[in-house]
C-alpha cells in the first residue's frame, strides 16, 4: 500500500474540480466555487490532503457541507419567492409601498 502514510497528496485543483463536479447539477458552478472559498477561509477544507485520508474521511464530511449551504440557500430563496409572489397577488400597490418605506 504506497498511501498508507500519506504520502501522495491531493493539490487544491483536484479537489476544487471534483466537489464542483459532484455538485453540477445541484447549483450554478459559480456559487459551488463560492462555497469552496468560503470554507477554506473557515479552515473547513485545509490546504493539504492526502489522496487516502481525502477519500475515506474527509471528502464525505465537504460533500454534506456543501450540500447543506445549497439546501439552506435554497430554502432562503423559496421563501423569498414565495413572499413577492403573495406580495404582488394578494396585497394592494398602496400596502406593498408601506411596507417597503417602512
């Protein structure tokens, strides 16, 4: 086993290009890359792995991170949507410019 003492490491690329890539489908690759910087100004993603210890215990730790921040953001926007929805339906033009001044 050459990587039992971690000795091949994975660079900062690879691992920016495989979350990105797990999450293609889920959000805008912008806003993954966001959530990466952010996390790695929070030390949640430390600038160096090994191919190993990324694979077996940190990269499933990042995956449900990242998609909690996507869940939440998700969430968040529904409910905005949902507010400017009943916002332009149900109230009066005269009640919405209160609202906003106040």
């Amino acid at each position: 086993m050459l990587d039992y003492y971690g000795s091949i490491t994975k660079s900062f690329d690879e691992i920016d290009s495989e979350l990105i890539n797990h999450f293609k489908n889920k959000a805008n690759q912008s806003y993954i890359k966001e959530i990466i910087k952010n996390l790695k100004k929070e030390n949640i993603i430390l600038n160096s792995y090994s191919i190993s210890g990324w694979n077996m215990f940190h990269k499933s730790n990042i995956l449900l991170t990242i998609d909690e921040k996507i869940l939440i953001k998700t969430k968040k926007n529904n409910q905005k949507l949902k507010t400017v929805y009943c916002l332009q339906n149900y109230l009066n033009d005269d009640i919405i410019y209160r609202i906003f001044n106040k």
